[in-house]
C-alpha cells in the first residue's frame, strides 16, 4: 500500500514540476529575501500556481572544514542522517527503514550531503496542509535529531572501502587526485578521503560533527514553491527549531588557496590503452567582479563544446583526441582551472604541446570579435536551459543566497554576458591564469 501511494504523490509531484518552471523561463522572477531573528537568511520565489515546494538549507559546515586526517566527514555524516532518528518525549525513534517508509507514505523527499564549501539538506513536498505539516516535522527530526545507529555505519563502510579501492584502479580518477595535490598543495580543497582516513572515522565522529556544525545562524535557506512569506517563515522556523544549541561565535578562518609560483609536471605510469593528460592551476573565487568575462572566456577557449578554440585546434584540424576541455570551479575560494583530454600514449606530448601554445594565446591576445559574439549568442540563447526544471531553478536561488549575489542576479544576467568585451576577457585571463607557472599531470604515456 506504501508503494502504490508513494508511486501515486510521486508521479503528481513528477507531472507538476514540468509545468511549475515554465512560468519562469522567460519572465522576471521576484526572490524576495528576509533574515530571521536567529540570523537564517530565506530566499523565496512565490509560485502559487502549483502546491508543490523545494526547499534547500546551505551550511557554512562543507568539506573544506574537515579535520586534516578525516576528509569526507560532513559528506558522511549528512548522508548518514538517513539512518535513522531518536526518539523524543513525544515521537518514538525511527530507524532507517521506517524514516525511509515514513517519507514515502507522504510522497516526499529529504536528504544532505556536503560539497568543498557547503553542507546541504533539500526537502521536496506537495504543499497540502495534511502532506506540508507531517514532512516539516519528519524533515525537521531528520535534521535535528539524528541517531546516527553503530549498525548502518559499520555496515556501510565496506562498501565505501569497496568504492575507493575500485577508484584507485580507474586512470582518470588518479590523475585528477595527482592534478587537484598539485593545484591545491596543503588545502582543504584538494583533501580526499582514503581508505585510511576513513578507517579513523567513527560513528562518535558523525554524532560530534552533528553536535557542532549544524548552526542556525550560518543558515541560508532557499524555497521555490506554492508559499506565502509568512507561510515559508513559519516553516523555516519548525524546520531548523531542533537544530542543536550551538554558540554562534566566528568560525575559524580557512585560508585561501595559493598561486602556484613556478611550472610542475608529473608523469604517471599506468597500462591504458588512452592517456590522461591534465593542466591546472588556482582561478577565482565566486565573488570575482570578472566571473561573466571569465564564463564567456571559458566559454571560447574550452568549455563551449565543438564551437571552443581548443577543440578546433586540438580535434577537429589534428585529430589529437576526441574531447577536450577546460573549465573553472570557483568557490569560497579560488577553484582549480582544468584542461584535460585523453589521447593515444604516443600522441600525449605532441597533444600537450599543443594546448600549451593555445592557452597561451589566448591569455596573451584573448578572443576573436567572431568568437566572442559567437559565444555570447550562446550562451543568452541558452539561458532559459538553465532554469528548465524546478530542481535548475531551486539551484540557481542557492547560488545567489550561498554567494550573496543581487537578487536581481537571473533578471540581468543575459544583459551581463552580452556587455562583455573581447578586451574584459584577455584582461580577465591575464590576471587571473599565468600558463608559465601551471601543472601538468600526464598518466600513460611512455
């Protein structure tokens, strides 16, 4: 009976999200924005049409900071808040096959995990009062009161131990670890969880963690759905109200990712038929005043697909590979610039050579006017893809609450990304990247 009614809510919620972002593909969408007494701060996009809601709680709690020897800490111990919940003077405990069947008799969802800057917890529900209500305080115990039971965990971390063992085995995977300590040296951002390290967490390690770094104050919470202010308030309020009492004091100061001083280059033995090759250095953070002439440089140089320059050059006039690319990940702080491509072993250094001298190029002399109109025309014709389903759109109004952007950021962002001109992009590349000094990992060739 459970499963025929979750299969039922479901299928509505699924039938209904389709419809619901429609209305904002093409139309100015209002965030409204409030901070609450306890210092969480909600953004809101009404959407009265449709009774549905997607909510989602950023944390100042994501991996950047884990304790040096337990990496992947906030990952595990907000995914592990699936595992069950304590009881309560009133509500018995839950464990995790009863919060599983619990959330799918309402035919609604809530889960977290942690990415480098922010833990995130999203809920998604039909916003019927009888429906609203239950998952607010199953979401909200969830959260708030975990268990964190021995049984799962010990369970569980085999099968993570399977996972990074099979990971070690995968060349894209080693290379990317051996790019990400060149890029990142000793911070946070270039962590990653081992064997070993996982070995030294424990179960107290997720229940202290829990105790410690869910803080309503560092909470920034983003709605999209069928709610009122006031209704959205109230719920924000029941659903961070079990959070644990934690201090609200400054947190400590991660500090910011160093630019690479010199030029390094690692070469990887591995039996592959393909090898790996990856560039990298620091870029920007988020809050950079030049993210759209970056986004639209990004763009021409390697992440427009088969319009970009390095693919023209490396693919389609050498035959060098099939893909390449390049990319930026900005954060809190400045996110690796990647190039990577896989080619044959012996045509890895004439395939490295080559990007070396396109990179080059283009922070010297930036784009073309061709391929910066070609760019943006892209781009703008593409934005509405950005917000073509709720989940898109729920994404883009926690971009602009984690990263404090204008709440008018979606209406002018086309506007933006058309103002950019081929000397904001060549200034832009020259300041933030400097090929002389990048790294280099090749993993396969001889």
């Amino acid at each position: 009976m459970i499963t025929i009614k979750f299969i039922a809510v479901r299928a509505v919620i699924t039938g209904v999200a389709a419809l619901f972002c429609t209305s904002f593909a093409w139309a100015g969408i209002p965030i409204q924005h409030w901070t609450q007494p306890s210092g969480v701060r909600v953004y809101l996009v009404e959407s009265p049409a449709i009774p549905m809601v997607d909510l989602q709680i950023d944390l100042d709690a994501g991996g950047r900071r884990d304790p040096a020897d337990k990496p992947g800490l906030a990952n595990l111990m907000a995914s592990s808040t699936s595992n069950g919940v304590r009881a309560t003077a009133t509500e018995p405990a839950l464990d995790e096959h009863q919060l599983s069947e619990a959330w799918a008799d309402l035919g609604a969802s809530f889960g977290g995990g942690a990415s480098a800057d922010r833990m995130s917890f999203a809920l998604r529900s039909l916003t019927y009062p009888d429906l609203l209500d239950k998952a607010v305080v199953l979401a909200a115990r969830q959260l708030g009161e975990p268990s964190f039971p021995e049984a799962p965990w010990l369970r569980d971390r085999p099968k993570l131990m399977a996972s990074l063992k099979e990971a070690n085995t995968r060349p894209a995977t080693l290379a990317a670890r051996a790019l990400s300590r060149a890029v990142y040296g000793s911070h946070p951002y270039g962590w990653e969880m081992t064997e070993e390290s996982l070995l030294r967490t424990s179960v107290q390690d997720l229940r202290t963690l829990h105790a410690t770094a869910l803080r309503a104050c560092d909470a920034r919470v983003s709605i999209v759905g069928a709610l009122t202010r006031a209704q959205a308030d109230a719920l924000v309020t029941r659903l961070l109200a079990r959070l644990p009492k934690t201090a609200c004091t400054a947190q400590p100061v991660v500090p910011e990712v160093q630019p690479l001083t010199a030029a390094s280059e690692q070469r990887i033995p591995f039996a592959s038929a393909q090898a790996q090759v990856l560039l990298g250095q620091p870029g920007y953070k988020r809050n950079d005043p030049d993210f759209f002439a970056l986004l639209v440089g990004n763009h021409i140089l390697g992440g427009g697909g088969f319009t970009a320059r390095l693919t023209e050059e490396v693919r389609e006039k050498r035959g060098l590979t099939y893909s390449v690319y390049s990319s930026f990940s900005p954060g809190l702080h400045a996110g690796a610039f990647t190039i990577g491509l896989q080619t044959r072993p012996d045509q890895a250094d004439q395939a490295l050579g080559l990007v070396r001298e396109v990179l080059a190029k283009f922070v010297d002399q930036g784009p073309t006017e061709k391929e910066l109109q070609a760019a943006k025309d892209n781009l703008v014709g593409g934005f509405a893809l950005r917000l073509d389903s709720n989940k898109k759109l729920l994404d883009n109004v926690a971009n602009i609450a984690w990263n404090g952007l204008p709440l008018d950021y979606l209406d002018r962002w086309t506007q933006r990304v058309e103002a950019v001109r081929v000397t904001d992009v060549r200034t832009a590349f020259a300041r933030v990247l400097q090929p002389q000094s990048i790294a280099t990992v090749v993993l396969g060739a001889p």
